[in-house]
C-alpha cells in the first residue's frame, strides 16, 4: 500500500488546503496526523479551532465532507489531541 498511501497522502492533504484558508480567517489551522488502513484520516485541529465548542461542527460539516468529497475512499475524519 506504500505508493498508493502516499497518493491517499497528497489527495487528502489537497483537500485539508481547500478548507484551511476558512479555518485560518478564524485565527485556526488543521494538520494531517495519520490515515489508517481502514480509511480514517486523523487531523489535529490548531489555534483558535484547539477546543473551539464549533470545531466539531467544522470537522463533520466542513472538513470531512470536502475530504470525503475530493477522496471518496475516506470513511471518516476525525480530530485527535497532538
């Protein structure tokens, strides 16, 4: 899975770029973690979206529908702590 990992990689991060210039305006920003084998892809949220009580609301009505959107294989998106 190595080369296709590292296309899942480049996709998803090309996705997290659509949606940082929002998170951004809001004094935040999103990182890529991880991406597991069964297609979860872990983020981290950073800045003013760090335990902002709408970040949940951004990542499953934002961020995860824009990732699912451009890599369909994306089952879920999900915050982690560092």
């Amino acid at each position: 899975m190595g080369e296709d990992k590292l296309e899942l990689t480049q996709q998803v991060e090309a996705a997290l770029e659509e949606i940082r210039p929002y998170l951004k305006g809001d004094g935040g920003d999103i990182s890529l973690v991880e991406i597991t084998d069964d297609f979860v892809v872990k983020v981290r949220l950073e800045g003013s979206c760090d335990g902002c009580p709408l970040s949940m609301q951004t990542l499953k009505g934002g961020v995860e529908m824009v990732v699912k959107k451009s890599v369909p294989q994306i089952v879920e998106v999900i915050a982690v702590d560092n």
